[in-house]
C-alpha cells in the first residue's frame, strides 16, 4: 500500500474520553481540508470512540494501524 | 486551549459528565444532584442556563438527576462556570464511579427502615476523589420496597432491612441493565453504615485488582467470570471492622420528621421546559420544603406538600402545562432516545403516542409503567416496565469494505464479533442488536440489514402499591422484535386494554396466562 503523507502527530495516550476526542477535534480545526492527521490511542474505549466520533463530525479514515499496545489512527480532513 | 474557531478549558472536560449527542458539536451535560435533590435556587439556574446555551429545557433522567441537552461544544466551559456559582458540580460518566444514589429521607418516608441520606453522604464523600478507570454504581434505599431498584441499577445496592429485632442495610452486587441484565445477589446482610463502607472497600479493591478495564467489566461480569462464592469472599471479609469517613453534607437533609405528602409531578420522556422548572421550583418553595426530588422515572417530586393543597396546586401547575402525577400509569420515561449518539430509535416521539393511547383508555386505576430506551442498553430502563421499549438494529458485514481492524470486536459488548482472515464475522446468536459495531466501524463496512422496535415485558423495578412483593424485582421478557412503531402501537394497545380489562400488572397477566399464551393473544 501507498504510504500516506502524515501533516500533524498527536499522542492521545494517556488521554481518557471524551477528552481525547475534544483534543483531536481540536487538532483536525488547525488542518486545512485534505491534511492528514495522525492520532494515537489506547486500546479499549479510545480507540472504540475517538475514530467513530471524528467519522460522524464527517472526516475520513484512512488507516487503524495496531502499534504494540495501542493505535495510530490516520484521519483526512473533510 | 485556543483554536481559530474556539477556545475552551480542556480540564473542564476530565472529570466526565459531558456527554456527546448526535448532533455535531452538541453536548448535554448531567448536573449532579447531591442525594438526588435539589434546591429551588440551583434549579432555577439549571433552567436559565438551559434557556440560555441550549433548547429551553431539561431532562430529568433515570439516573436521577437533572441533564441539559444539546449544549455547544463550545459553550460546555462557560455553563460549567455559571453552575459553580451556585455551588453544583456537574455528574460523572463512562467509566466512572457514578454519584450515589438514593430513594428519600427516613424524616419524609414513612417506610424507611433505615436513613438513606445518611448513608448516602458518607457515599458521596467516600467516592469524591475516585481515580475512575472503572464505572461503579451505588443506590441506597431505605426500606425493601426498594423505589429507587438498587438490585438492578447499581453494581452494589444497599437496602435497608429490618429483621428479627434487627435493623441494617442487606447489601446486593452485580445489579445492572444493558446488553447483559443482571439482577444484584444478596452478598452480606443488616449491615452498620461503617460495614457498608467496608464491603464497598472491598468491593472496589476486588475490582481494581481483577477487573479488566478494556473490557469495562463491572461486579456482574466478576460473579459471571469468578463465580459467586470467590466474589462473596472477596467482598464480605473483615466487614466487621467497617470504615468511616466524614459524611459530605447533603444540604436538603431533613432533621425533624415531617408528617406530609409528596406531590409527584408529570414529565413524559423526563422532559420539562425552563419555565416549567420555575414553576416546579417556586412551588417547592411555596408549598414543600424549598427542593425538588429527582425519581428513577424522571417524574419531578416535591416532599413535604399538604396533601389537602393539591387541587390548589393542580390549578398552579396548570399555568405552566403542568399536571399531578397520580395513581395509573406512571410517568412515561425514557433515555435521550432520538438525540444521543447510540439511539437507534426516536424514544420521544413514540412514547407521545403511546401517552395519546393511554388518555384514550383513560387506565386511572392501574400500576402500570411504561419506558423506551433508543438502544439496548436500556439508559431508559425499558428492562424494568410493564412494557418497555427499546430501538434494535442487526448487523451485517460488507465484506470487501472490511479491514479486518478488529475496531468492531472491540465495540461489541457481548463478544459476538470475531475477526477471522481478516475479516469480521458477527454470530448473530449471541449479537444483542446494538448497533455499536456498526457506529464504530471506522470504514463503514457495516451496515444495518434490520432495524425495528423490540418490546419487553412484565418487568418491574419495585412494588410500592402492593405489601405482597415487597422486595420483588422483575427483569421483562423479550415478547416481540424488529416490529415498527405502527405495530408496536398496535400492540402496546392490546396489552394495555387486556390489563384493563383484568385489573391487573403486565407481570401478573404473563404469570397467569403464561408467556407463549399472553404472547399469542397480544400480537393478534
């Protein structure tokens, strides 16, 4: 697969709910439409809640790459 | 934390109690309700700030404590400053000890065995600084007729008991709704608030050290997965030794005993406007003791009224739309239903209508309760009424757009979806028709091959009216599912005029015809 050029890192682990949504919503306002923004999460309800949350406010997700414990989540901007 | 668009505190955020609705960028946020009462002042600002930053009202919850829905991301700071200027917090969340709660004051119930508000405010002060991780629920009743149903709504439930001479609170584990319902096993009995304090202790000692938190697991999944006996161990030793701490003062706290009524007052779907809280809140002032009471079915209740003022305050509430709850059919509850973002199914507008049929039949004299939960999580205890409904959805996967990600599993509360080949597989035997996996699938690769309402009946969370069962909690039985509103209107209609008819509880109709007959007639 094509390797997808990542715009912004943030590291939500750590971070319990909804707060981890609050700061990657945070950090997808800062993108311009089309950027790519890399998340990483805990396992368990992070990783069940952040990317279904960033999907209804209407982004894309283009990747869930299992790291070890956790998760990096891409998500386009739209 | 300052943005083009917004500037918000995240802190704000940390302690729970702002919870996403379906809406993009809407909040409700749950104001905690000290021993589930709340003051005319607080309410007052409850109501303004609900008029102010959101859609003019408020909903009375199961939970028992007042949410305002459909709050602007950006607003949540700004309320929450507003609330602490009046001294109220907001509630707890997910995976979080949730606030205790309660059933009334022993100086206003003439029932109670034991005081649940003092138990209560040594709760409440025991669980203030939790470091959360885990959800824990904790109800305190104060006698066996158990209003508030702290078997089924709470992890550990502690009723108030008097036997043999004895009086002490029996104390229950495991109680909870959802996908799985579990009814609380009696683990120790007629315990001293001190020995309360210890089981919870040990309870929540137990939990930290065996629990799965990924797997969110409570004390039924512990009693499920380690047997009841290894859970009794744990939870019941060294009681005797108990535990104090200082008691949080709950401000509404009674010291005399008063002699009056409780004027319960109608909310369908828990629903009350700004102004009706106003209402609601100067008449608590006027005529009770100044606070309202937040009851499971979201109905709000004022103690301490004149029983012989009630016309005169039928005639006041009127003003605002507002009428007196009274015998028949209990107020009609419900979760957040249409807006929150696991709904599967527009609770509020269903339960109008079924509200429209009950008046129709005019079911004055009946015990009857009826509540709809907009998923299977049952928040609007559809488990614990005569009929209750709750919004259903199966699953089903589009294989090629399936990565296998395993994000589906992980929703999936009852272990029904396993990843094989990379790709996911749902044995609908054990799927519960949530919806979870679905909404959390990252790449839409699953989608809702059936969607309908499913009604439960013959549930019961307590018997108040009736002496005979006191103590008797009832789980409904699944009667009928993937139906649409029409039918299950259809239906609703046909069980209650059989209940007229026979004078009697959903429960006791399926008990006297049995469940296959009472099925075969209703869905005629």
């Amino acid at each position: 697969m094509e390797k997808i050029k990542i715009d912004q890192n943030i590291d939500m682990r750590g971070v319990s709910c909804p707060l981890n949504y609050v700061k990657t919503k945070l950090a997808i306002e800062e993108l311009e439409v089309g950027e790519v923004l890399a998340v990483l999460l805990d396992d368990g309800e992070p990783i069940v809640n952040v990317p279904r949350s960033a999907k209804e406010d209407g982004h894309q997700i283009l990747e869930v790459n299992k790291i070890q414990d956790h998760y990096q989540v891409l998500i386009k901007k739209r | 934390m300052k943005t083009g668009k917004f500037e918000i505190n995240v802190d704000e955020l940390r302690k729970g109690g702002v919870v996403k609705l379906k809406d993009k960028d809407m909040f409700s946020l749950w104001v905690r309700a000290v021993c589930d009462n709340m003051d005319a002042v607080k309410l007052r600002k409850v109501a303004e700030l609900a008029e102010k930053y959101a859609k003019g009202y408020v909903l009375f919850s199961t939970r028992q404590f007042p949410i305002i829905p459909h709050i602007h991301f950006k607003d949540v700071g700004a309320v929450k400053d507003e609330l602490e200027k009046v001294y109220v917090m907001l509630d707890r969340c997910g995976t979080r000890v949730r606030n205790p709660d309660v059933c009334y004051d022993a100086n206003i119930c003439p029932y109670a065995v034991m005081d649940p508000i003092s138990m209560g405010e040594k709760l409440d002060q025991f669980w203030r600084d939790d470091p959360g991780g885990f959800k824990i629920k904790t109800s305190i009743v104060g006698c066996e007729k158990q209003c508030s149903s702290p078997r089924v709504l709470a992890d550990v439930g502690f009723v108030g008991a008097k036997r043999s001479g004895r009086r002490g609170f029996d104390a229950y584990l495991g109680g909870k709704l959802g996908l799985d319902p579990f009814l609380g096993i009696r683990m120790a009995e007629l315990l001293s608030e001190e020995e309360c304090l210890k089981f919870l202790r040990n309870y929540t000692q137990f939990l930290r050290k065996e629990g799965r938190a990924n797997k969110k697991e409570r004390a039924a999944a512990l009693i499920r997965r380690l047997g009841e006996e290894v859970v009794r161990d744990a939870v019941t030793h060294d009681l005797k030794q108990g535990f104090s701490t200082t008691p949080f003062e709950c401000d509404t706290k009674q010291s005399q005993k008063i002699d009056k009524s409780i004027l319960r007052i109608r909310a369908t779907n828990g629903e009350v406007t700004s102004k009706q809280v106003r209402k609601i809140a100067d008449i608590a002032e006027k005529y009770g003791l100044g606070y309202v009471h937040f009851s499971v079915r979201g109905g709000p209740e004022i103690p301490g009224v004149d029983s012989a003022l009630f016309v005169e305050i039928a005639e006041s509430l009127k003003e605002a739309g507002l009428e007196i709850l009274d015998k028949g059919i209990d107020n009609l509850q419900t979760c957040f239903g249409g807006y929150c973002v696991n709904g599967n199914l527009n609770t509020q507008p269903l339960l109008r209508e079924v509200e429209k049929i009950v008046k129709k039949l005019g079911l004055n004299d009946l015990d009857i309760k009826i509540s709809a939960s907009g998923c299977p999580n049952s928040c609007g205890i559809s488990h614990l009424s005569d009929i209750g409904f709750m919004g259903v959805v199966e699953p089903e996967v589009i294989k090629k757009k399936c990565t296998g990600c395993d994000i589906c599993a992980k929703a999936c509360r009852v272990d029904a979806i396993k990843i094989e080949n990379k790709l996911a597989v749902i044995d609908l035997e054990k799927c519960k028709n949530c919806d979870m996996c679905i909404k959390a699938c990252p790449f839409d690769a699953l989608y809702e091959k059936r969607q309908g309402i499913s009604i439960l009946v013959g549930g019961r969370g307590a018997y108040f009216m009736d002496d005979k069962k006191t103590g008797v909690t009832l789980i409904g039985k699944k009667l009928v599912d993937f139906i649409d509103e029409k039918r299950a209107l259809e239906i609703t209609q046909k069980i209650l005029e059989l209940a007229r008819e026979k004078s009697k509880t959903v429960a006791e109709l399926i008990d006297e015809m049995g469940i296959q007959n009472f099925r075969s007639f209703v869905l005629r």
